[in-house]
C-alpha cells in the first residue's frame, strides 16, 4: 500500500519501453545480418534496386534502430542506473560512471552545433561515397567491398541518428528546430541522388547488365531503385521531423503560458502591495 495514493504504475512502463528498445535492437542486427549474406547480398550484384535496398538499410534502418534500441548497457558501456548524488535534499547527477555515462554528461553540459553538423557532414560523405558509378560498379564486381560498405555506412548512420533521437542514457544535443533540418537535409540527400537516377536515360552503372527480353530493363530498374530509396528515406525521416516540430510547437506554447502566468502573478502581487496588505 502506499498511503491510499494507490498502486505504483510507474514501473511498468519502464520495462515495457525497454523491453521496446530491445526488441528494434535484435531487428537492427536481424537487418544488417540479411544484408550481408544471400539472397540479398547475391541479388545486390545482379539488380540495381536490391543494392539500393542493401546501400538503404545500411545507412538508414540499421542504425535507426541501433540508435533507437540503445544497445550502450546491454554492452556494459553505460550504467544501469543513472548516478546521483542527494545535496541539500536535491538529487545532483554524480561524476563517473562508465565510458557512455560521461560521454552523455558532456553532450549535456557542452552542447556544440558544429560537432553535430560535423557528424551530418560524414554521414553525406558516406551516402554519397557509396551511390556514385565507381562504388557501385565496384560492389557489383567485388562482393566482398559490402563488408566495408557495411561498416561504413552504420557507422556514420549511427552518429547521425544521435543527433537526432534519444538513445539512453544519451540525448540529442541540438534543439528541436535544428534537429528538424538536419533530418530533412539527411532525407533530401538521398531523394536527390534517386531522383537524378530515375530521370537518367543512360546506365550508371555499367556492372549491371540489362538485356532486352531478359530480366528488368534499364528503366524499370531505375524507377524501382529510386523509389525504393525515397519510401525507405521517407520512412525513417519524416516521423522524425514531425515529432520534433510538434515539440517545438509544444515547448513554444508552454513558455507563452509561462509567461502570461508570471504576468498574472506580477499584476496580483502590484495590486496587493498598493491595498496594503503583505505580499504573498
């Protein structure tokens, strides 16, 4: 019992939302395992819109849900618990803790906008690096490249999504409107790469073979490949940038009532001071 306050419904949330973080990491593994072994890493080699699906989970699925399912305890790289320190009846975050702890204390305490920009600059570099003729023709005739494709793209995916979704115990260290343009400019990144392949009339990658009769033609092997690439980018983008601008509004119209309530507040103690009486 707990005073007739009635029972603790906090705790199972809690689990309930950690057990949700394991679950998208076991998919996020899941996902970069079937990328790296057939059918889809032989059907990458043979047809240009199951190398962009591959090129897609790589650098957007996998590390969103990596990012997401916030694999840092179950790694021992973050604490189980958050350390604090009770001071004067206030709980103060304490010093320490694991590698991932401090990491996350100091994003906190020193949010700086050019290391997140730095991180989106990699994350460009890697999603062009790997879509231009040479990279791909290159994965076509030399399957084993996927591996390093691989490591590549989750790797800059993986410090893009930490700028732009909470993975306990790290946060974003940006504002919610600056969040909204860097997942907007990560998304049109690769819409603009789909939609230069789709309006293309000749091959860009010559390492794929389309013969007249057999298999796909040239066109409907790019028009699938960029559709794939703006559903896929689309997916994990959007609901990003609508989340955060939905926050943003919300933390806009939650100072303006901040505000008027202290305006208030102000107007009645005037009034009380000028009748007389003491201050509340």
């Amino acid at each position: 019992m707990s005073d007739g306050a009635g029972p603790d419904r906090s705790r199972p949330p809690l689990v309930s939302l950690r057990n949700r973080r394991t679950v998208l990491l076991a998919v996020a593994l899941l996902v970069l395992v079937a990328c790296l072994v057939p059918p889809v890493a032989t059907e990458a080699r043979r047809y240009e819109f199951v190398e962009a699906l591959q090129f897609c989970l790589l650098v957007v699925v996998v590390p969103a849900l990596g990012v997401i399912g916030a694999p840092w305890r179950l790694l021992g790289l973050a604490s189980r618990g958050a350390p604090v320190l009770d001071v004067d009846g206030c709980r103060v975050e304490a010093e320490g803790g694991r590698v991932v702890d401090r990491w996350a204390r100091g994003r906190r305490h020193h949010p700086e906008v050019l290391r997140s920009a730095g991180f989106v600059a990699l994350y460009l570099a890697g999603t062009i690096a790997w879509r231009i003729p040479p990279s791909v023709n290159a994965l076509a005739r030399h399957p084993w490249l996927v591996v390093v494709e691989a490591a590549t793209l989750v790797a800059v995916g993986t410090g893009l999504w930490l700028e732009l979704v909470e993975s306990p115990p790290l946060t974003p260290r940006l504002p919610h409107p600056h969040r909204v343009a860097l997942a907007a400019v990560s998304m049109w990144a690769i819409w603009v790469q789909a939609y230069l392949l789709g309006q293309s009339h000749a091959s860009w990658y010559h390492a794929y073979a389309h013969h007249p009769g057999s298999g796909l033609s040239l066109s409907a092997d790019q028009q699938l490949t960029t559709g794939m690439m703006w559903f896929i980018s689309g997916c994990a983008f959007v609901p990003v940038v609508f989340w955060n601008l939905i926050r943003w509004l919300q933390s806009e119209e939650d100072l303006d009532d901040e505000m008027h309530r202290l305006a208030r507040q102000e107007r009645i103690r005037g009034r009380t001071i000028e009748g007389g009486a003491s201050p509340p």
